[in-house]
C-alpha cells in the first residue's frame, strides 16, 4: 500500500482553488475586453489584478511549503545526522523564491 504524502498547503487548499478559480475568471474576462477594444489602461487594471492575485497564492505555498516541508526536513535531518536532508529543502524554497521574483 502506497504511503499518502501531506503537503503543507492542504489545509489552505480549497482556499487556494477558490482564488485560482477568480483569477481564472479575470483572465478570461481579460480576453474578452481585448476581443471587445476595451480601454488599454483597463486591461491593464484587470491585469495588475490578476498578478496580485497569483502573487497571494505564491506566497501562501511558499509560506506552506517553509512550514510544512522545510520544517519536516529539519527535523528528519536532525533525527538521522543526514544535513543534506534540509540542505536539499531550503534550495528549494530559494530556487522558488528566485522564480517568483524573476516573475
């Protein structure tokens, strides 16, 4: 039988999917003004938007993932004297956190 494996954001998941559903909602309706020549300071209003909106939840999975994940692997490191364990976790978030800022 196959373990089943936790992530940090599964308390905040259908809050995230909430979020993401709205976002997806004002993409769409952004490409509906682009069909309809809507004002372009508009679109980019909606756009602006949109941008805070992923950003949220970025920052909420990687709050989860420090918290959860990061965590988990401090202490399994510290429990088998394996530093490599939450070296590997903390590259994660750090290589996440560079994508999101390059964004």
């Amino acid at each position: 039988m196959e373990e089943e494996h936790s992530h940090g954001y599964s308390e905040e998941k259908q809050a995230y999917l909430r979020r993401l559903k709205r976002a997806e909602g004002q993409v769409r309706g952004i490409a509906k003004m682009i069909e309809d020549d809507k004002y372009c300071i508009d679109i980019l209003t909606q756009m602006a938007a949109v941008n805070k909106a992923l950003h949220a939840v970025s920052i909420g999975l990687l709050e989860d993932h420090i918290a959860h994940c990061v965590v988990n692997a401090a202490h399994e490191s510290h429990e088998t004297g394996n530093p490599d364990i939450v070296s590997d976790k903390v590259s994660e978030a750090t290589a996440a956190i560079s994508r999101l800022l390059r964004s």
